[in-house]
C-alpha cells in the first residue's frame, strides 16, 4: 500500500477532498496539488500542496524554490507528509 510516490499523492489528494476541498493538479504553480474552497470558476484557491518523498528532508534551496512564487500568487505552501505507511496506517502530517 502507497509504495511509489504517486500513490502517495493520491492519497493526500483523498485526504483534502474527503475534508471538503476542490483539489486540483499544482502543476502550474510548481506544486502537487492546489486546493479550491468551492469550484474554480467561482473561487481561487488557496493553497498548494507539495508532496514530500519519502523521509526526505528539504534543504533551504528546495525550500526556497518553492516558497517564493507563493506570495505573488496568494497563495499559503503546505507541506504534505504521508506517515504511518509501515505499520499499515497512513495518515497526512
């Protein structure tokens, strides 16, 4: 369960629509995911998702790659974290 990267996406993606969000691909935004409110024509979203690896770290240079188109899109960075997988419980941090 959840062994590659993508099925890791797929389950954050799960995650925030099961907590009421739109979710949508962050590809133009440099991110996983993007979260919308209420449907896209009607609203902006946001927050984009980036997906951590696993047990990866982020250095300051990936940090800082992603934050910073952030604010001139107004949008919030949330860094996703899939924990649990090796005892057959995921859940997002």
């Amino acid at each position: 369960m959840l062994s590659t990267w993508e099925e890791k996406v797929e389950f954050v993606r799960m995650h925030y629509e099961e907590q009421g969000y739109r979710v949508h691909s962050g590809l133009q935004f440099g991110a996983e995911l993007v979260l919308y409110a209420d449907r896209p024509d009607l609203v902006h979203s946001d927050f984009c998702i980036h997906v951590t690896r696993d047990d990866e770290s982020i250095d300051w240079r990936e940090m800082q790659t992603l934050v910073r188109s952030m604010p001139d899109l107004h949008k919030t960075l949330v860094l996703a974290n899939v924990k649990g997988i090796d005892v057959g419980k995921p859940y997002v941090e």
